[in-house]
C-alpha cells in the first residue's frame, strides 16, 4: 500500500477533526495526492506494477529460482531469462516475450539479483569452498519438510567405449629419435543416463548411440522399458536432456510423488 492510502486509511491522531487541510499536515502527503487516491485514482507504483510483464508473485518465484540455480554453481546467463519469464507469463494466455529492456529492468526491480561478467578462466579456481557451498545449499533443500528422500533423485551419465584405443606406451632408448606409430582405431562411445532416488530406487536407463537414425540391431537381448536416443558422436547435449526428462524421468517419478516436490540432483545437466 503507497503511503496516500496508508494516510487516508489510518485518519488522523485523536482529538484532531478529520477535514483536507488536516490530513497533509500529519501525513506529509501532497493534498492532491490525497484527493486523487481518495477518489481511486492509481499510484505510479501501482500503474508501473499492473503494466509489467510479469505479476509480483512471478517476479519473486523467478528470483528465487535464479538464486537458487546461482548457489548451486549454475548461474543462468542473462540472455535466457526472458524465456524464463515467458514460461511463467504462458500459463495467463500470454502470446509474446518481454522485450530485450526487460532483463535489465527486471535487475533494477530487484537488488538481491546483479548481472555479473563470469571469467570462465578463473571459475574453475578455489573450488573447495565452492563445493562446500554447494552442500550448504542442497542441505537446505533437502532438509526442507516437504521433500520425501523417495522423491530426491541423483542423475548421471557414463560413457562407455566399444573400441580399443590404438596405442600404447613403450620403453625405447633415450637416444631413440624415431617416430613411433601404432595403427589407428576409430573410437565409438556409448553414453548411458541413470537415475537412482534417496531410497534406492533406480529408473530405467536412457542409451544414447552414435548414430543419425535409430537403428533396430542395437541391442541383441531384450531390454523392456529401456529408452534409446541418438547423436552423432554418442555423447549427450540439451536436445536428449529434455527428451530424457519428458520421456523417462517425470512419467517414473511423477505418479509416485503424489503432487509432492522432486529434487534433481545432476552434474552439468
């Protein structure tokens, strides 16, 4: 509430007759505001908050969210926030993304977010209290009533190597100056996603092959319920990431959470 409408809605010290000339006096509010807010004319701050692209209520999940990425060690680049902002603005019919002054406003608004130049030669540096930090965090969210340990789950991938490497370490002479060579051999790698929960529960594993289509001989054994994805080297990237959230981790875990919070635990996810 702007402090017009506190004045008007408190009135005035006992004993003192509410009249207009008496209200500025112990309210140190301009008479005109007063009268404007008396007859429901907007404040400024008001108008600017009902004309914003998000809500109040979206604008502090949000920052709670890009804190909490933040302390995790993910910090989320300045130029994806406004698709965060549009995935909340969706869910009220909203068709458009905020525009390119937005993020820098929405800074503004909110002094407890800064954007920050990161230098990526010295993150890697003092990593000690990082992952100490890391665990503060995690602490807190785990610890947090609502989460059961049956709904935390730890994601991984692992990458598994169908081939020989071609080439191995020998003794020669000091004085050897001859240029060794080994027959070369092609590296093929496999990559496996697996997920356990806090109580032990695995979720069946996403297979990524190297490949650009999927290809029925993969697999010589049955495997019911495995999931298979493809790449063209074998590895993982953000396209097989949301397929293995949407295709495998939330129809495992959503039924047995029971409309309770997940926690995800994953590296570099």
């Amino acid at each position: 509430m702007d402090r017009a409408s506190q004045a008007l809605a408190q009135g005035l010290p006992l004993g003192v007759r509410r009249t207009w000339a008496a209200l500025p006096e112990h309210s140190d509010v301009r008479l005109t505001t007063l009268w404007y807010r008396a007859r429901g004319r907007q404040s400024m701050e008001d108008k600017a908050q009902g004309q914003q692209y998000l809500t109040p209520e979206e604008e502090k999940a949000l920052v709670s969210f890009l804190l909490l990425i933040s302390n995790l060690g993910q910090p989320i680049q300045v130029k994806y926030i406004p698709s965060f902002a549009f995935s909340l603005a969706r869910q009220r019919s909203v068709t458009k993304p905020p525009n390119k002054n937005w993020p820098r406003a929405f800074e503004k608004r909110h002094p407890k977010v800064k954007a920050r130049a990161l230098d990526w030669r010295r993150h890697e540096k003092h990593i000690y209290p990082k992952i100490t930090h890391w665990f503060e965090v995690i602490e807190r969210v785990i610890l947090d009533p609502a989460i059961r340990p049956e709904n935390v789950y730890n994601m991984d991938e692992t990458g598994v190597m169908l081939s020989m490497l071609g080439s191995v370490k020998v003794l020669v002479g000091k004085d050897d100056l001859r240029n060794y060579r080994g027959a070369g051999v092609k590296r093929t790698v496999v990559t496996a996603i697996e997920c356990v929960s806090g109580d032990g529960r695995s979720l069946l594993p996403l297979t990524i092959w190297p490949a650009s289509t999927h290809r029925s001989n993969w697999t010589t054994y049955p495997t019911p319920g495995w999931h298979y994805a493809y790449s063209e080297n074998g590895y993982n990237d953000s396209k097989i990431n949301l397929e293995w959230l949407t295709r495998v981790f939330d129809p495992q875990t959503k039924g047995r959470a029971n409309s309770k919070p997940r926690v995800l635990i994953s590296d570099g996810f």
